[in-house]
C-alpha cells in the first residue's frame, strides 16, 4: 500500500480509503490511487484485513463432499456465483464424508478468518461447530442435509416428498413390486426411504423387505450387482425406485444387460437421461437454486442477520420421460 501511495503522490491513508471504499477521496485523486493500483498490481491482503478490529474477512469457507459428484459441484458453482457478485472470495475444501478430515478443513478455513462457512455435514457430531460459532463468530449454514449436535440455518430438498412421488407414480403406472436402491446416507437416501414407505402404505401395499434394498457404498457397480440379483431372483420387481443419480446408472445398466424390462424412477438427473433409448423418469430439484440459497442465507447472517435458526425445504419435481410410465411385464 506504501509503494501505492508513493507512485500516485498521496498519503497511505487515502489508499486505503479507496481500496476499502470508506471515507471520501476526490474523484481525480481516486483516479490516480486505482491508476497505481494496476501499475503494481497491488491486491488486498484479505487475511490481514481481517485481523484488524471491527473488520471482516471478505473470504467465504464451501464445505462440500466428494467433488466427482456432479451434484456437489452444480451446487458449489452457484453459492460461488453468488458469493462473487456479493463481494466474496470463497475457499473450497472437501472432507469426503469423513468426520477427522472434516474437523481439520473447518479448522483450516477458521485459521484463514473466514466470515462465515458453508458447509455439507457428515454424519459425525456436530457440537464441536458451537464454539466456532460462539468464539469465532463465524456464521454457518448446513446444505443439503442438517448436522448432528448443531444448530444453525439449513438448506435441504424435499427428499421425503420426492421418494413418495416417485414411488406413488409406479404405483400409479400398475406397480406393486417395487423395489428401492438406498445408498447410504444418514439423512437424504434415508428420507428418501420414508417417503418409499409411505406411499406404499397409502396406497394399501404391504412393504416387502425384500425389495428394499441398502447398499454398502452409492456406486453405479453396486447398483448394478443388486438389480442383476432383483431382476434374477424367483419373484422380480416390476419396478425400481433408485434414490440416486449414480445407482439409477446402475440400474439401466444391469436392466440392459439382462433384457429384463423393468420400470424405473430414479431421484436426481444426470447427463443424457432425456437421450437414452428410452428416456429416464426422475425426480429432481434445483441443484443450483440449492446453492445460491445457502449463499444468501450466509451473506445475510455475516451482514449481522439476527433472526433465529432457519430450515428451507425447496421443492422438488417429477418428470415423466419414459422408464417410469413403463406398465408392469408379465413374468
């Protein structure tokens, strides 16, 4: 800042009056100050701003899972796009479900004086974020799905109305064996599940044990092992409920393999479901909308928001393309 105030012949003060948009500098004298700015290629020192009283970081911390998910990285693009036209600067990190490695990244991006986080919890206990929360002060928003031990304003989707629609619209179709794909998860396969449940028991439809199947890790060549084994098994289902975009991949690919026609809803979209032979049906929420939800919620929290906790439930849809309009094949 020094070599700026020297090369536009002002005092240090009046850089920083213009570089922190406080105070009041002449129009010609601002001028010269960005002028030198871009002579030097001075840029802020963020870190440092925040460790000065009464200043704030401009550096927001995204908290996410496993980045190869597409979902994960929609949902990442948006809250940065949001936080970007705010003013923000954001740090990513990823724990990939782990709750060490998520403990040491929130510790990281506290250690960078953060404004505030965004985070996609693990299932691990939460409570330790109190203190982040209490002595930090560094407000945090959970996506996707709630914390355990933590209370803070949280983003989700309808994961239980979406795995009532899908499986409501099967049955619609003249399903009663329907099996589900649950990849684990403690909160959105698990609602996902409890919707399952509950449109069978509207309908009047024993829930068979059987058909519901939990899968050791949320892979498409998990996916696909299990619906081979549903598919050749004595009693097949006429239809499956996938709660994933990975295992409805599994799903087609083993349906495909077997020639064995079955009925599919899958919840979340993914590239070229509305391109393939016959199209897949699914159930899907704005991913991005998830995203730039979280965002706002935190710029409004950093901004000194004081209102309590809040929980955002976004809708999600049904789109009929094709697999799940399928009628049940005769065995």
């Amino acid at each position: 800042m020094r070599d700026v105030a020297e090369r536009a012949g002002v005092a240090v003060v009046t850089v920083s009056r213009v570089v922190n948009g406080i105070g009041t500098v002449r129009e010609e004298t601002a001028e010269r100050v960005n002028a030198a700015i871009n002579a030097i290629g001075y840029q802020r020192n963020e870190i440092a701003r925040s460790l000065r009283p009464g200043q704030n970081s401009m550096t927001i911390g995204l908290l996410l899972g496993d980045l190869t998910n597409p979902f994960y990285a929609s949902l990442a693009k948006a809250a940065v796009d949001v936080a970007n036209r705010a003013g923000y600067a954001v740090v990513l990190s990823t724990a990939d479900e782990d709750p060490e490695v998520e403990r040491r990244a929130v510790g990281e991006l506290i250690g960078r004086r953060v404004a505030g986080l965004i985070i996609v919890p693990d299932q691990g206990d939460h409570a330790f974020l109190h203190e982040v929360n209490a002595h930090d002060h560094v407000p945090i928003v959970f996506v996707d799905r709630p914390a355990t031990g933590a209370e803070a304003d949280v983003v989700v989707v309808d994961n239980e109305g979406g795995g009532a629609a899908a499986t409501q619209h099967l049955i619609d179709h003249g399903h009663r064996r329907i099996a589900i794909l649950v990849a684990p998860s403690y909160y959105t396969t698990g609602r996902r599940l409890r919707g399952y449940r509950k449109a069978l028991r509207r309908s009047g439809i024993p829930a068979d044990e059987d058909l519901v199947v939990t899968l050791p890790r949320g892979t498409t060549d998990d996916a696909s092992a299990a619906t081979h084994a549903l598919l050749t098994s004595p009693r097949p289902p006429t239809a499956i409920f996938s709660t994933t975009g990975f295992l409805t991949e599994g799903v087609l690919r083993a349906s495909q393999q077997l020639r064995a026609p079955v009925a599919v809803v899958g919840f979340d979209d993914f590239k070229l479901a509305d391109m393939l032979p016959t199209p897949v049906t699914v159930v899907t929420s704005d991913t991005e909308e998830l995203g730039r939800h979280a965002a706002h919620l935190l710029i409004d929290r950093i901004n000194g928001q004081g209102a309590p906790s809040r929980r955002t439930v976004l809708p999600v849809r049904l789109i009929a393309r094709g697999t799940g309009e399928l009628g049940p094949q005769p065995q």
